[in-house]
C-alpha cells in the first residue's frame, strides 16, 4: 500500500518535539521537574495519541481524564509489539509522579524510582541483572533519558496514526432514525 508521506511536515514536528523536551527539561533540572514535566509531556502525546485513533475526537473535548485513564484507553487503543516494556514503564512513571506529586516527603520513592527504571530497562517486577546501579545512581538524567525515548515512541506511533488517518476515511454506519412511537396505555 502506497501512502502519501509528508517528510517536511514529519522533520517540522519531530524537531519541535525535542525542542519542546530541551525547553522544559534542561541540563540540571532537579528530580521533581524531571518527573512532573516528562509526566506532563507525556500526557500530552497519549491525548495526541487518543485523537488521532478516534474517527471523531470532538465528543472528548473538554473532559478532563485521569493520565491513567488517558494511558488505558491509548493501550486499548494502539496495539504494540516488540516493546513489552513500553507500558509498565509508563504506569511506573505515573506511580513515581503521584507520589512527588502527591506527597511532601515520600516514604517509598527509592523503590517507585527502582520499579520505574526495571520496567524501562526491560525487567518488570525483577532486579535488574544487566545494570546493577540502585535508582539513586541511574538518577536523574536516567529518567530523562527514559522519558524521552517514551516520547520517541508515542511520536512514532502519532505518526503512523496521522498517515493511517490520511488515507483511510473513518468508519461511518447509517443508522435508521428513531421512529416516534406513542407509549400511552388506551
């Protein structure tokens, strides 16, 4: 199938994207911006993400969803192979935020950090074998790191999606109208 792929207007918005990720996440920024920036970012690309897959995404306009209602209904939404880390590593980087987002002096944020990057690092739920760094040592520009190559992904994935959406007119079914009917009891 031959898809008619605009190059400039893919190098324009890939460009804007690391800018974008520079000017809100530049070299020295503390853990805290790092993780609710990267978070937000995020969030915007998984709404992108939602809007594209939809054949009309007006009715959602205006609601305002949970990230992790956003991510679920993008999973549901995109199906993915050959990156079976791609999820987990984005619910880890959600649970990391709610607990600096939600918690003065988070008790339990070591191992939010550590079961963030094991599911970046492909090893969901298990001691990470091939880098054997606590989370404090992998830090900051660890997450960054992580962050951005999630975003790499959702905007590789926006893209197929706005190529698909391009080409293919979305599915519209002809619904018979409703009949008025009379439901007094004579």
């Amino acid at each position: 199938m031959n898809y008619d792929f605009d190059h400039k207007g893919l190098d324009a918005r890939s460009t804007e994207q690391w800018q974008r990720f520079i000017k809100h996440l530049p070299p020295g920024s503390d853990l805290l911006t790092v993780v609710l920036k990267s978070h937000l970012l995020i969030e915007e690309k998984l709404t992108e993400l939602i809007n594209l897959s939809v054949a009309d995404p007006t009715p959602l306009s205006g609601f305002r969803l949970s990230f992790e209602i956003k991510q679920r209904f993008a999973q549901s939404l995109v199906r993915i192979s050959g990156a079976p880390n791609f999820w987990p590593t984005i619910t880890a980087l959600n649970n990391v935020r709610n607990r600096l987002g939600h918690e003065v002096e988070p008790l339990d944020l070591d191992k939010k950090l550590s079961v963030f990057f094991d599911a970046a690092e492909g090893h969901p739920g298990q001691p990470n074998r091939l880098l054997d760094r606590d989370a404090k040592t992998r830090g900051v520009e660890g997450i960054k790191y992580y962050c951005f190559v999630i975003l790499t992904q959702i905007f590789a994935l926006s893209e197929v999606l706005r190529i698909h959406k391009k080409n293919h007119n979305p599915v519209e079914i002809e619904l018979p109208p409703f009949q008025p009917r009379n439901f007094s009891q004579d």
